[in-house]
C-alpha cells in the first residue's frame, strides 16, 4: 500500500513541522506533493523540506482560493493507493499513524473516516457531512479523491458530499491521525491576501464592464 500526502501552501513556517511529521513516518511508503500557491518561491523556507518522496511544485498561477487549485492539480500527479490531505499548518500526529492506517485498510475500503485532534480537541463524526467532517478526518482511494477545482470556500464540503455516493468504513475509536493546532497569524495574514485579491478581481471586472461599453474609469 502506498500513501499520497497532498498539501497546499501558501509557504507560512508551520509547513516545517507538516513536512517534518510526514518524514518521521515508520511506514515508508507515501509520496508527498507540495503545492505552493504563492507568485514567489520562499527558497529558504523550501530548503528545509528537501525529501527524495517529496515534489515541492508551484502552481503556474497563484490562485489564492484556499487550495482549491493547488488540491485538484496534485491529484494529477498522485501514485498512490490512498491521499489524505494535509494543510501546510496542520501535522501528522505521531510517527506511527501512516503504519497503523494501512494495516486499518487492509480491507480496501473505498474510504475511511478517522479522528483528528481540532484545536485540542477530538473532532470526528458518523455519518459525515457538513460542518461535521474535516478533509483531515478523510483517507481516500485515489480513484476517487480529485478535488473540485472552484472558488468557492466550501469546496471541501462538495468534496465530502461527492465521497458520501461511495460506502466508507469508520474509525470512531483509532486515536486521532492529524493535529489541526490553534490557527496562526499566518491564516490571517492569507485572509487579509484574499480581501486584496477579490478587491483586484473586482476592478478587473468594472475595467471589463467599461470596456464593453466603450467607456473608460474615471
């Protein structure tokens, strides 16, 4: 069995540690993609990620939709019998989980859902759903694990809505697979990149709306 491990970024210091808890896995097995969705490369920060199972990629365009884009295009480049998706500040909770979910999937299930750790907290429920189920909670075959490629913030629930058409096997006892910690200012630091971008997009799209009239801005 292997794993494929996909993580958007937006290149914040907390990828260190996501990448560092893929490395210090027992079970070798998985292949790691990080997608950068940033304009720049931060080459100091990416130097401390270096893995031979590791494909650090940017995308040809910095979309800035919360990793929609960077999740649908790593799918293209997947080997793996399952993904989980991994966010560049969240982390593998202990060396051993890849080793014990595998031998939990002996069975083949087309996915499973396990416990993480939400802000401290144990976060898991069955059936899944919005707002009940996180992309972390998920273990998926790669058959049937590609992203929406949207804009919209809610594409992790579409995501979980579209694995629901399958049956999965559930976990509620295994011990919790990924720690989501307090969110950092790096989450605001891309909120306050969103506001900027939808206010660029909007004056692109008033730019358009004059052109089209034949009109210029004032």
């Amino acid at each position: 069995m292997r794993f494929t491990i996909i993580t958007p970024t937006l290149q914040r210091s907390s990828l260190i540690r996501a990448c560092n808890s893929v490395d210090r896995q027992s079970f070798s097995d998985w292949q790691h993609i990080v997608m950068v969705d940033r304009a720049k490369l931060d080459h100091a920060l990416l130097a401390g990620i270096h893995h031979p199972r590791r494909s650090v990629i940017k995308c040809p365009v910095a979309h800035h939709n919360y990793g929609n884009t960077c999740r649908h295009n790593a799918w293209e480049l997947a080997t793996g019998d399952y993904c989980l998706m991994l966010d560049d500040d969240n982390y593998l909770a202990d060396d051993k989980i890849l080793e014990d979910i595998a031998a939990n999937l002996e069975d083949s299930p087309h996915w499973a859902l396990f416990p993480i750790l939400r802000r401290g907290k144990p976060f898991f429920h069955d059936p899944p759903g919005l707002k009940v189920t996180d992309t972390a909670n998920v273990v998926v075959r790669r058959e049937i694990a590609r992203w929406p490629d949207i804009l919209e913030y809610a594409a992790d629930a579409r995501w979980i809505e579209g694995l629901k058409a399958y049956p999965h096997k559930s976990l509620p006892d295994f011990r919790p697979i990924v720690d989501m910690p307090v969110q950092s200012k790096g989450r605001s630091n891309a909120n306050r990149w969103d506001i900027r971008e939808k206010a660029a997009r909007t004056w692109r799209d008033i730019g358009m709306l004059y052109s089209k009239r034949g009109s210029t801005q004032l």
